[in-house]
C-alpha cells in the first residue's frame, strides 16, 4: 500500500488527511512541530515527527506539503533531496525564484512534483474545460472571476497570515487565476489595482485585475476577504463544507457561440443563432460527485506509481505563481505588466 505523509497538520492538512482516508490510500505519519499534532497522528494511527528530517528519514511513498507558504522551498526541496514524491500545496512558493528553484530540482532528481490546485480535480471544471476546447462555446472571449468573501477577524491571529504576502491574492485568488489559466491558457499581460483599507494589514484586502490572455480572451478579477458576499468558489463549490453553500457562480465564460457558468457547470446558448432576441437555452454540464482534495490525492497517488501524470505539476502551479506575481507587480507598479518579461 502507497503510504504517504502528510507535513502540517493545520487547516488544510486535516483535510489532506481526511481524503486519504476517504481514497483508502495509506496515511505514513503526520510531521509537524506542534505539540497538538502527536495527537492528530494518534487519531489516524500513525507515527508523529517534529521534523520534516525525521519524516522523511522514515521513508514516506510520497508527501503532502502543507506548511506555511514560506516553507514550502525548503520542505519541497527536503524532499526532492530524499527522492520523495511531493504534492506541495498552494501556493508553491512565495516568490518566482523559490518556484523556479522547486521546480528545476524536481526535473533534475526525476522526482515528480504536484501544486494542490485542487479545483483542477473538480469533474465541472474537467468537463468545462473540454467543452471549451471541443468550441461549445465558439471562439473564447471574455472572462470573469469572483473571490469575494469574508474572513473573520480570528482568521488573523496565527501571525503569518497577517504579514506581506499572506493576502487574498496569493491565498485565494490564486486559484482563481490557475483556473482562468487551466481554461484558457496563457497569459499574456495584466493590469490591476489593490487596496488595504478595510483592515489596514500589511497586505491587500481587495484587488480588481484585468488580464489579456494569448488565445486572444479577455480576463477580469476580483478578489477581497472583506466582503460578505456569495460569490466566491468557496461557497458556491460545496466541495469544502467549511464554507456555507450558495446555489450562486464565481467564474462565468463567454465565447462566440455560448457561456459557460461555473462551478454551477450551466451551459447558455442559443442554438447558434447569435443573435440577442433569441431564447437562451441552458445545458447543466454535470453534477460533481467527488471531492476534488480526494481526487488529488489519487492522482499524487497515482503518479507515485508512475500510472499517471500530475493533474497539477509544480511548473504549472509556478506559472500560476508567475500570474499572481504580474498582478501584484501592476498593483506595485500601476504599469501593464507582459508575462514575457
Ligand atoms: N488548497 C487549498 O484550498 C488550501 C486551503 C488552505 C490552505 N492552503 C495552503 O496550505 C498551507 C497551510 O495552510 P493552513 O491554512 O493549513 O495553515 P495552518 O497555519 O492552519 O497550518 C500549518 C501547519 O503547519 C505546521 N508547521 C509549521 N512549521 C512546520 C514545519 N517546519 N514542519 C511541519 N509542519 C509545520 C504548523 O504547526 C501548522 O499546524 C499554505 O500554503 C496554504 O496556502 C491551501
């Protein structure tokens, strides 16, 4: 049996836990230096390190990064240099550098690395993305995504979250713009703007950003955490039942000859008439079934085996990375930022 380890027993890392439980995959121990985590590991059965070292040194098929971000290099890299399979979750790093760095070390060991852009694994998005690239929705226009959502104050207290960096942008709306790039492809400039006036942290709480993309589509975003709203992938997911469901969307697709509205998966178009007085009509693409943190980890598993290639690899998640850094780069800078650069 596949046993994989899992470093950082925080938020996210319980759900990683959870679904490899759901997948049935083995769990090789839990890694983090928190006194709470002997007892997480206890929970599962399995052994408890303080260090990555120590976990690593006991052998793992594979592991699940989910430290703070600005560990993510040196985790990552520790377990390259051990020849460890690593599903890192996102962002990948917190520069382009320590991506790059990430990346290039996994390429030159052979040792496959994984970004935890999960929404990848939902079947909506998989099946959008087909749709799109079969033409349901004729020549891809125009764009738009929503991360609007409120984070509580107590979200603030662990103080990495406060610092520079640790923004909605690179947390959250890094998804969204992997997402716009899984379904889109590359982009190619970015113009944006960001302001921190809602709580005044050393980061930004709501950004706007405007993204022209190479097959020719134009991309918007909006991101804050200081807005009460149910447009976010979080609540209109219903794939982490953290957050309250809304029947709402938070990423809409327009093309020539349709729209697509996700992650409802709701296909409008009018039979190809294009023209504005004829009735639309809606197509719901599918309803997802499985929860893409489980369907991650048996693609990590997967890949392990050498049976599959990563839905997410670490040079995809450092593109994505190369995205966010562009928008905060024209939010700094108040210039057009060409991803060429
Ligand atoms: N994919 C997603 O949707 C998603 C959601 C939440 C968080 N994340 C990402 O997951 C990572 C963790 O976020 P979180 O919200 O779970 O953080 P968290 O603060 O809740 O948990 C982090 C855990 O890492 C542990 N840790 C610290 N140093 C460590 C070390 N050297 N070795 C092992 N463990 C160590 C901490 O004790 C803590 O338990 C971040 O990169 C974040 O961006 C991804």
């Amino acid at each position: 049996m596949t046993r994989i380890a899992v470093a950082g027993a925080g938020l996210i890392g319980m759900r990683h836990l959870a679904a490899l439980r759901v997948a049935g995959i083995g769990i090789h121990s839990v890694i983090d230096p928190d006194p709470g985590a002997a007892g997480i590991a206890a929970e599962h059965g399995v052994p408890h390190f303080e260090t990555l070292a120590a976990g690593l040194a006991a052998g793992p098929d594979g592991l699940i990064l989910a430290t703070p971000n600005a560990l993510h290099r040196k985790g990552a890299l520790a377990a390259i240099a051990a020849g460890v399979p690593v599903l890192v979750e996102k962002p990948i790093a917190t520069s382009l550098e320590d991506a790059a760095a990430i990346v290039e070390a996994g390429e030159a060991a052979g040792v496959p690395v994984l970004t935890g852009h999960h929404r990848r694994h939902l079947p909506v998005m998989q099946v959008a993305r087909e749709r799109i690239l079969s033409g349901a929705i004729g020549m891809p226009v125009a764009a738009h995504a929503m991360f609007w959502i409120a984070k509580p104050d107590g979200y603030f207290d662990t103080p990495w979250r406060r610092e520079k960096g640790a923004g909605p942008l690179l947390m959250n709306a890094i998804h969204d713009l992997d997402m716009l790039r899984f379904l889109l492809g590359e982009v190619e400039t970015v113009r944006a703007v960001a302001t921190n006036r809602v709580r005044g942290h050393a980061m930004e709480d709501a950004a706007a950003a405007v993204l022209t993309f190479a097959n020719g589509a134009l991309g918007t975003l909006q991101c804050s955490d200081a807005v009460v709203a149910p447009w976010s992938h979080e609540c209109t997911a219903h794939d982490n039942p953290a957050y309250p469901p809304t029947d709402e969307n938070a990423l809409w697709i327009g093309g020539t000859l349709g729209s697509l509205a996700l992650p409802r998966g709701t296909l409008w178009h009018d039979g190809g008439r294009r023209d504005w007085w004829a009735p639309l009509e809606t197509t719901r693409l599918l309803r997802d079934i499985e929860d893409p943190l489980v369907a991650q980890v048996r693609n990590l598993e997967a890949v392990i085996r050498g049976d599959a290639e990563p839905v997410c690899s670490g040079r995809e998640g450092m593109l994505s990375l190369a995205v966010l850094e562009a928008v905060k780069r024209a939010c700094e800078t108040d210039c057009v930022v060409r991803l060429s650069e």
